[in-house]
C-alpha cells in the first residue's frame, strides 16, 4: 500500500500580507491516513488512543526561535492555557472554534517555511514526534484514564520519556532523536527512513524526535 501524499502548506502563507496561521484540516486527514490507520504501512499503535481525538493542526508563518534553536513543531492542548482574563479567553476559544469547528483536544503548530522544504522523513518525524506529545492520562497505578461523563480518554501533553524515545528512535534512527546512547532500539535499522533533525520542538524544548 502506498503513503498518501504529503500535505505542505500554501505557498501565500510566505507571501508578503500572507496570514501568520492556516488550519490545516489536510494534515489531519493525512496523519489519520498514514499514522492512525491500521491499513498504513507505517501506521504506529503507540497512537492508538487518538483514534477518536480531535487534533486541529496550524501552519505558522512565524519564525520562532527559543534558547538559540528555532522552534519548528509544538503541540498544546485545545482549549487555551495560561492566566488570562475572561474575555481574553473568550476571544481565544472563538479564533479556535473557527479554525477547527470546535475546541479541539490537541492543537500542533507547525513552522510552514521548514515545513515546505523539509524532506517527507524529516515532516513525518517531526509529526509524529508532536503526536507524542498528545497522551493520554494515566491513573495511579499507570491504567488509561478515561472520562467516567464520555468513556473517552483523558487527553495530556506529555512530556520527553524514554519510552517516547524508544519508538522516535525505532522508526526514524537514532540521529533524528538526539539521544543514540540512551537507546537499544537504535541498533536496529529504522522502519521508516533516516531523518537527522536539529531544529527544536517548543513544547519540550528539546531537539525534535
Ligand atoms: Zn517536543
């Protein structure tokens, strides 16, 4: 089976007067495609519990670098975060809701300029490295969470474990996850391409897969 193609963002983003944020709904419908979808040949069940989740993903036309390394891919929750007043928020929740139809569980920000000229290994790894990020809750005793009101998860940003090394690692080599020592699974030849990142990722603030 072959991967579907891959979404780039439109080219008027980089024009002058061209808008600082796109929604990209063509990028949700390819991560569903080729990372959610049993049928993909690269389909990864660490994802398993988006299945049903709501990811609105942006295209930024912003450059955005943080302690010396630019920031290319970020992934926060939906619903907006941080101190802000009550119509700061309202303003906030309505651009949202008419980017994605509605609050999503998930927003992933992604910088369009590297995006347009990355390679299809490194724009995979640097998704699904997002996607990561995007987990879900855990009880006590390490059991999914899931909402008693819905029976859906309890969605969470998750920070950089090993076990999310692990599976970058397995799937896009060692050099892509800048942290070859730390794994095994980086003897093993990676399932999907070679992908050597050295951008960062705002939500961990470490390098990228
Ligand atoms: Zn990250």
């Amino acid at each position: 089976m072959k991967l579907s193609a891959r979404p780039y963002p439109p080219i008027t983003m980089m024009e002058v007067g061209g808008k600082p944020f796109e929604p990209a709904p063509d990028v949700a419908a390819w991560v569903e495609a080729t990372f959610l979808d049993d049928a993909s040949p690269v389909a990864n069940p660490d994802h398993a519990h988006l299945a049903n989740a709501h990811i609105g993903f942006l295209w930024t036309a912003i450059e955005n670098n943080s302690k010396g390394r630019r920031v290319i891919g970020q992934c926060e929750t939906g619903s907006p975060q941080g101190a802000m007043g009550k119509w700061s928020r309202a303003r906030a929740v309505q651009q949202i809701e008419e980017w994605f139809g509605s609050v999503p569980d998930f927003i992933i920000t992604l910088d369009a300029a590297y995006c347009a000229q990355c390679g299809d290994a490194e724009f995979m790894a640097l998704v699904e490295h997002e996607l990561y990020h995007a987990a879900q809750d855990v009880d006590a005793f390490g059991a999914p969470k899931f909402s008693k009101s819905t029976g859906e998860p309890v969605f969470v940003i998750r920070g950089h474990d090993v076990e999310q090394f692990v599976g970058v690692v397995r799937r896009y080599g060692a050099d892509a996850s800048g942290v070859r020592e730390m794994v095994d699974a980086a003897n093993r030849p990676p399932e999907i391409a070679r992908a050597r990142i050295e951008h960062a990722c705002g939500t961990c603030q470490l390098r990228v897969a």
